[in-house]
C-alpha cells in the first residue's frame, strides 16, 4: 500500500501520469434520456476505456511507478473482475507479470480478459474464503507488489481523473452528479475532485439493494458492512465494506442511492435500445437511479459515470431479451 494519502493534487499527478495512455472516454448527451427524465443528462462513457472499466486508470498509476527492481518481482491484485483486467493490462504495458486473485462466481468474459491481457488467474470462493488473505500470501511468497482495487492512494487518484475530464468536457455546471461505489475508489477520486472544482455539486453513491454498505455507512457516521444475502447481478460492486482509505472522503458525499436488479436490468436494456452502448450491471447503476425516477432530475443537470461494460453475453442476452430473472 502506498504510503501517501490521496489528495486532489494526487489527482492532477495521476493525470499526467496516465496522459496518453489511459482513454480520454467522452462524456455524452442523449435527447431520449433528457426527454424520458426532463432534465439534462450527462454520461461518461467509461464503458468505453480501456480493459472496458474506469479501473484501468488507477492500475496504471500504480503500476507504471514500480521500480525496475518491482517491475521484475510482478504484481498481486484481487477482484471480481473489472479492477482484475486493469491491472492485467497495465502489468502487460509496463512488462510485470500479474497475478489476479478472482471470485470463482466471475463472470466468464472477465477472467477470460485477465489471461488475455496476459495475467494468471487464481480462483476462489467469495463466501468462505478471504481474497486479502490469499493475495497477502502470494504477495510473501513471490515478493510481489499487491495493487489493491481500492485501498490505495495511487488508485484512487487514478480514479479521480474520470471527474476531471467530465468538468472539462461538459458545458455546463452539475447539479448532481451519481455515480456507483462497492469499496468507494472510484467515489473518492471523484469527491475529490468535486470538493476542489465543483463545491456545489451535489454528489451521490449509488449502490445495489443488497449491497449498501455505503448508505449503512453513511447513516451509521462509521464504516459498516450489510448482511451477507444473496448475490446481486452487480458482481462489480459486491464489496463487503467500504474502504479504510475511501470512507473518510466519501463520508461527505451528499446521499445514497439504492436500485434493485430489475431496475439495473431496465437501465441496460435503455442503453442498448436508445443509447446504443453496452453495459455490465454495475456499470448501469446509475442510469438506473435516472430512470427509476430515485433521484429528481426535472429541470436538472446531472452527471453519470457509466462505470463499466464487461458483460457476460449470456447475461446480456437474457437481459436485453427480457428473459432476466425467468
């Protein structure tokens, strides 16, 4: 872990340190969406970044800082998936071997990502057994650098430089700006940026029903977990709580926001019919929370960050068929 708390400037560094490599994803505007929640909506498109998930931007400002003599003893990292790609494909652009440490209930397309990017696999069970334990056990035995998906401060900067192209890229002030969060890196990096360049800008954490440990935090004044229950669709945002690291910057976001499946369902179904663009189930949360009508939007300018679009085809398939959840 880095050593450094992460900080606004954090973020400015992380932006030049990922310039040209780390895609500048556009921020669109959908007449259809606008006329469905009669206010402005703007999208960031991190769907379309590379590893398809805003996750490659902390993994590269991690790892593009190793030393050479970390470079050669290579990099741990656990995760469902999203932050797992990232990191195999920073590994593979800096030239580290990568191990990731994955859910054996990730979907398919996400593991099948890491091994292209040229990163081993090793599975594990997500109910029984602790992915920080194992990815601390490889880390000693290899001597290998663990790279967290969220605990970290060069991750979470990395993270933060999706808010600083969306203001430099939008026309307009936010109103609101919603964005999704399982252990909060990507929210930190964001309510960092926010605090400093947008004060006003109402920020909020959207989170699956089952999966609220942010809300819980929020309302509890601490870090807190939820009861473990079943599995949301959302594999990308299945953390068990908030981040060390994280929570005492996203303990000033300004709500929370929950949306059940059947609505993240409903949201990727709109983006592939109107929008025209592909997204996993964590990375429609927001969009679900515009179009479920949980956040008022009438009048509104609100930001998004469609955070991801590594779907499983199957899934999407039923989804986008209507066969979800028969």
């Amino acid at each position: 872990m880095t050593t450094h708390l992460p900080s606004y400037e954090g973020v400015l560094d992380a932006a030049r340190q990922i310039d040209g490599v780390a895609v500048r994803t556009p921020l669109l505007e959908s007449p259809a969406l606008n006329a469905v929640v009669g206010g402005r909506v703007l999208m960031k498109a991190e769907n379309l970044q590379r590893a398809g998930a805003f996750k490659f931007r902390g993994a590269y400002n991690r790892i593009s800082r190793l030393t050479d003599d970390e470079r050669t003893r290579g990099v741990v990292a656990f995760s469902s998936g999203n932050h797992a790609q990232g990191v195999a494909a920073a590994a593979a652009m800096v030239g580290t071997p990568a191990i990731i440490v994955m859910p054996s209930d990730s979907p398919q397309v996400k593991v099948e990502g890491v091994i292209g990017f040229g990163g081993e696999v090793r599975l594990y069970d997500r109910w029984t057994e602790s992915r920080e334990e194992i990815g601390a056990a490889i880390a000693a035995e290899r001597g290998s650098v663990l790279v967290p998906p969220f605990d970290d401060a060069f991750i979470i900067e990395g993270q933060g430089t999706t808010a600083l192209e969306m203001l430099d890229q939008a026309d307009t002030p936010f109103d609101q700006l919603l964005c999704g969060a399982s252990g909060g890196g990507l929210m930190a990096g964001i309510n960092l940026v926010m605090a400093e360049r947008s004060p006003l800008t109402q920020v909020l954490v959207v989170e699956p029903e089952a999966f609220d440990d942010t809300a819980r935090s929020l309302a509890a004044g601490e870090r807190v977990g939820h009861p473990q229950g079943a599995p949301s669709i959302c594999d990308a945002l299945m953390s068990p709580m908030p981040g060390v690291l994280t929570w005492p910057i996203n303990r000033r976001l300004a709500g929370a926001i929950t949306v059940a499946d059947s609505e993240v369902a409903e949201a990727m179904k709109f983006a592939f019919r109107h929008l025209k663009l592909v997204l996993e189930p964590g990375g429609a949360v927001s969009l679900a929370s515009v179009l479920s009508g949980k956040v008022q939007t009438q009048g509104l300018t609100t930001a998004i960050v469609l955070s991801g679009g590594n779907v499983d085809p199957a899934q999407y398939a039923d989804i986008i068929q209507d066969r979800f959840g028969s």
